[in-house]
C-alpha cells in the first residue's frame, strides 16, 4: 500500500511539474515525454527569450492556446526556451528563432508548422492537421460563424456530398493549410447565400467581399482559384502578413515603397490598387511604409533610402532572386501597368546595384569590390580571387572580419592570389547568387567559368590551407554546399533575413 500511494505521489508531482503560462504548456527535457504522452496533440515553439520575432509571436501563439482550450480541444500548444534547454533544441534540430513543430504523440517524427503567424493561422492550421478538411455547415449559424471568425472561408455547395465535384472540393481543402473550409447540402445555407445551384464560393473581409468559383471543378481549378482570390489587391507587409506573402504561390512582387504618413499616401494606394485589378494571381501587390523602422533593412537590400520613396521596385523569387526598377519614378497606375506588362512579357532587364568603385579601392591588403568592377578583378585569368559577400549588419561577417584581415595581410604581396570582399546589401552580380551572410567563393586562375564555394574552417589556418591547395581543401563546385549557420537569406521565402514562417532569427 506504501509502494502504491508513493508512485501515485510521484505521478501527482510530475504530472504538476507541467505548468502553464497563459494557456501554453512550459516545456522542459524533464517533462517533454510525458507532455507528449499526455496530449496527443501538441504544436511546441521553442523560442529565445531575446528574439523579436518570438516577442512579436506570443501574444498571439498565446491566444490561439486559449481558444483551443476554450473549445475542450485535444490539441495544445506549448513553448520550450532553447536556451535553456539547448539539449532539447539540438534533439530537434532547431537552428533558429522562432522553430514550432506538431507532434503527434511521435517524439521522433514532428512535423514542420508551415503556416502564419496569427491565432486564427495557427487554429486553422492544427484544426487541418487533426480534423476533416472541411466542416459540414447544416444550417445557417455555422456558416456565418466560419465567415465570422476568418479573414477568408470557403465554402463548397453540394447537394451530392458525394458527387465528383465534391470530392475535388475536398481534396483541394486538404491541400491547403490557412484558409478553413465548409461544405454544405443544406437549402437554408443555399438560400442564405444566394446559391441556385451547386458551386464554390470565397468569402472575404476585404475588396469585393465573395468570389465564385466559375470553372471546371477540379482540384488543380480550386487551388488556383483560391490562390488568385485569398489575398487583398494590395497587402501590407507585416511581421504578420509575411507569412501569407512568401508562403503563396505568386512568387512576382512589385512593391510600394511609401510613408503612411505622407499627405499623398492614400492617392499613391489608389494608384497602385487600380493597376494591381489586372495581374491578380500573376503579381502579388505589396505595400511598405516606409517610416518604419523595421523595415530600413528592405530598404536597403532593394538600394533604396527613405528620402527617395515613395518607391517601386518589382522581384520574382523563382528560381532565383531577380530585382526591377521602372524607368520612370511617377507613380501612377499607367506607368505601373506599362511596368508590370514589360515583365511578364519578358521585356525587363535586371536592375543590378552597384556603389561607385572607391578610389582607394586596392589600397589596403583586401580588395574592395563593387558591381563596377567585380568582373575585371574576380575573372581576371591571371589572378586566384578569394571573395567574401558580406553585409554589415551581419554578427557573422563582423566575427569574420579580423580574420579575414589576417588573410589579406598574409597574402598582400602575393604575385597571383587576392583577397577581396563586396558589400552584398549594395551590390549585385548576375553571375554570382548569394543567400546568405558570409558567402565565401573561389575563383581560380584561368578558368572564368569556374566558381568554387569555401565551406571549411572559419579560420586563417582553414583559409591558408584552402588557398594554398588551389581551392581544393575546404571546397566545392559552386552550388554543392549546404546551407550554413550563417544569417540566412533563402530566396524561396523572403526578400533577405526577412521572416516568414520558415525563417528564423539566426542562432
């Protein structure tokens, strides 16, 4: 009996060694199994203390824990501060700031969260991943209530649930993760909503408020459908919205440059909108204010200064990262519509930045490169051109630095190798691509189409014996490294260190 209420006490104490904070569990490698074993279900964020984005996450993380809770949901959510719990974080292979990952009961087999950043993303999200694709509306409240409580619904009228078309209609549901789904057979709901017959349509908070599906219903049909429709005319970039932004499927974004607060901002937005009603599902249309501090570093990749916006620029992010720049600066919804059909009538030219080569440029032991000048010095076919890509807000390029001075130093009266480094913020190179902070590439003698990338050593040692071995030691091909730990910039997902939900604060 002694032996029972002693393991009943101790099962007490763990289980209460799980705590809450505003409906989110507080997660420990002492209680993470047993959190796991206790809900079948749970999205964990492991986060740092100090990062914005984990600050910026949590009131709403918080309360889409809170409205799961409200509902007696099974599914919970849960934090781990992976500084502290740094074994825990290596366990799950977290390299940044925020990670979130869902567990279903399976320690060794989380799934990536891959949606937005708002309680209602979050809901929905999770709601997919454990419920059915689509809620059945049989009457009228159930469908306002889906309209209610979400930005965009969709909702699928059949009087066949069974029907092909149905069916298609489910199975475009299932493949998307931030916008809910409601399929109806029920004649009130058809006549709440206008419906005569069987069909598809979006409801939304903004612009024209509804959009009916008008095509052959398939699931490929639906899916490009919604994609066209679930966005405004024009978005604001937000630490919010960016999810929503480089997690769709319109990888073309112009982009408004533009002080809220300016007396002819909201003329500017006319502008834009009305030139934005004939790209839709072809060219996302994006605003940015411009007085906003958070957003001086996208002015800066795009080479822009506040004093010069209101702004347009355009970038696709397919394949690669490919930045425009109109010819003219007057913004009106003629030039922006000229602009945008130049584009996709492949008629632009890459707007590539360069600084002006400084006079001083081969001064001191490492070489200054710009756009101006990159070709001549790294393809010159008598010199081995070791390049850093650098940005100077980078923690990394900062800790690089003196090393990277060492280098240049050691190999300053070198009769064949140089030591260069270009501020990759403020130029571009159409042969070269850089996604992250320090990139390190090798360009050998004699040879202009080869391009080795340095992905050994940080240090003068690993440097030396690289350079000292041709490039051979600590190399590969261009484009066969992996990505490092370095500040990422993946050009599937953001313009820079931008975030979006599969970005994080760099470690």
């Amino acid at each position: 009996m002694l032996k029972f209420l002693l393991f009943c006490t101790l099962a007490v104490a763990s289980r209460a060694d799980i705590t809450e904070e505003e409906d989110v569990l507080v997660l420990k490698k002492s209680n993470f199994d047993e959190a796991l074993k206790a809900h079948p279900h749970i999205l964990v964020e492991f986060y740092a203390p100090w990062c914005g984005h984990c600050k910026a996450l949590a009131p709403e993380y918080a309360k889409a824990a809170g409205m799961l809770k409200a509902e007696n949901s099974e599914i919970r959510l849960g934090k781990v501060d992976a500084t502290e719990e740094s074994e825990l974080a290596q366990e799950f292979g977290v390299r940044g700031y925020p990670t979130i990952k869902f567990f279903k009961g399976e320690k060794e087999s989380p799934k990536e969260y891959t949606a937005g950043r708002t309680a209602d993303d979050i809901v929905n999200w999770l709601k997919k991943r454990t419920g059915p694709a689509a809620t059945t509306l049989t009457e009228v409240t159930q469908a306002e209530s889906l309209m209610a409580d979400n930005e965009v619904a969709v909702i699928g009228f059949f009087k066949d649930v069974e029907s092909d078309d149905a069916k298609a209609f489910l199975k475009a549901a299932e493949a998307v993760d931030d916008v809910p789904f409601g399929i109806t057979s029920d004649d009130a709901v058809y006549s709440k909503y206008e419906m005569a017959k069987d069909g598809v349509v979006l409801f939304k908070k903004f612009d024209e408020g509804r959009n009916t599906f008008d095509g052959e219903l398939t699931k490929e049909a639906l899916l490009s459908f919604i994609k066209a429709n679930q966005l405004p005319l024009v978005i604001e970039f937000t630490e919010q919205t960016a999810p929503k932004i480089f997690g769709g499927d319109i990888k073309s974004h112009i982009l408004l440059f533009v002080p809220k607060a300016a007396s002819d901002f909201q003329d500017k937005m006319d502008q834009f909108k009305k030139a934005a009603e004939g790209f839709k599902g072809k060219i996302l249309f994006i605003y940015i204010d411009s007085d906003v501090d958070d957003n001086q570093r996208i002015l800066e990749f795009f080479g822009l200064k506040k004093e010069e916006c209101p702004a347009i620029r355009l970038i696709t992010l397919e394949d690669e990262m490919t930045k425009y720049k109109p010819e003219t600066s007057d913004i009106t919804a003629e030039n922006i519509i000229s602009f945008c059909t130049a584009f996709t009538e492949g008629k632009l030219k890459p707007h590539l930045m360069s600084m002006d080569i400084p006079d001083d440029w081969d001064k001191n032991p490492v070489k200054v490169l710009v756009g101006k000048n990159f070709e001549d010095v790294a393809f010159n076919p008598g010199k081995n051109v070791f390049v850093e890509f650098y940005a100077p807000w980078c923690g990394h390029c900062k800790q690089l630095a003196p090393i990277w001075d060492q280098l240049g130093e050691k190999y300053k009266d070198h009769k064949d190798i140089v030591v260069a480094k270009m501020d990759s913020t403020a130029n571009e190179i159409e042969a070269v691509k850089v996604h992250s902070f320090p990139t390190l590439k090798f360009f050998p003698a004699g040879d202009e189409q080869k391009v080795i990338d340095y992905n050994g050593e940080r240090t003068l040692d690993g440097f030396t014996k690289f350079l000292e071995s041709g490039g051979k030691e600590g190399g590969a091909p261009a484009g066969d490294d992996d990505e490092d730990e370095g500040e990422v910039s993946d050009h599937l997902h953001g313009y820079h260190d931008i975030p979006s939900p599969y970005l994080h604060f760099p470690l």
